[in-house]
C-alpha cells in the first residue's frame, strides 16, 4: 500500500473489499491503517450469515468473529474519528439454513445496525461443498441430513432479507429529508 500510494500522480488507494475478518483482527496495525488511509467510506465485510450452524456448514468464522471485529473497528473509528461505514454481504438459502435462521440473522443485522444493502441467494456451483449439500440435502462433514431451502422456501428466505433492505432504504430517506 505504501509503495502505490508513493507513486507520483496517486492520490489515494482504496481498499474496499475482499479481506478476511478474523485476519485483519490478528493484523491490527493493518486494520488501522486500513480503517485511516485506504476506505473509501465503507467497508464490504462477508460475514455471509450470522447463525453458527450455518456459518459452519460455510466454513466461516463463527458469529463472535464479527462481533469482535465490529468492535474492533469501532473502537479505531472512534480513535481516529473517521466515518467508515461496514457494508455486509449476506447469503441466503444456503443449504443448512432455515427460515429461523434467517430471521434470527435479519434480527441481528438491525441490533447491530449493519444495513443490508444487497444479498445473493446461494446458487450451486460446481465443485464446491455447499453444491454437494444442497444436492445430498446432507451436511458434508457429518453426513446428517440437513434443511435446504429450496422453491418456495428460498423465496420466503429472500422476503425477510428484501423486507429488511426497504425498512433500511426507507430510514434512509426520511432522514434525508429532515
């Protein structure tokens, strides 16, 4: 970072997504840095879902992992007084997950006022863990059968997520014209 942003004639260099959550907390320095000099307003974070068993059948980090990160961030926004807003990336329907699960997920997002402002249903892709689950409607470690959201289920699942993104879009407006 320091070596482009030494280059003549670069402003700045930004850096808005595709870092791992529990690296950046291990690299605090880092996160810093990162937070001051190379966001561009908003930080695109995937914490993917929030529902430890599904962030499991994932292969993600456990929900405490945002926790701590969302607080580490807000401790250097504070420090530093920046505005850095944390934009998560959400996927829905993924196999494993329920109905609860994404409302519980939806619930937490709100308390912790990360707004959603966009999700992807999962779509299976050849090769992966997750296709081979949503195909066996097994969980690949264990091999016990497991939810997957599937017709009207993964619409139902994108209803809450819809619904949350409007309720967000629509504070947003009447704040605007205050």
């Amino acid at each position: 970072l320091k070596a482009v942003h030494g280059v003549q004639k670069v402003k700045n260099v930004f850096i808005s997504s595709g870092l791992r959550l529990e690296l950046l907390r291990k690299t605090p320095k880092l996160l810093r840095v990162l937070l001051k000099n190379h966001t561009p307003g908003a930080l695109n974070i995937a914490p993917e879902h929030t529902e430890n068993q599904v962030l499991r059948l994932m292969h993600k980090e456990r929900h405490g992992e945002l926790l701590k990160f969302i607080s580490e961030c807000s401790k250097i926004k504070k420090e530093e007084k920046i505005q850095v807003i944390l934009n998560p990336y959400i996927i829905s329907a993924h196999p494993g997950c329920t109905l609860k699960n994404t409302e519980d997920m939806a619930n937490k997002l709100k308390k912790l006022k990360l707004k959603i402002r966009g999700f992807q249903d999962f779509t299976p892709t050849p090769g992966t863990l997750s296709t081979a689950m949503y195909f066996t409607e097994k969980d690949a470690s264990t091999g016990e059968k497991i939810h997957v959201p599937k017709g009207k289920q993964r619409t139902r699942q994108r209803r809450i997520l819809e619904k949350v993104i409007m309720q967000v879009r629509k504070r947003g407006v009447s704040k605007k014209r205050r």
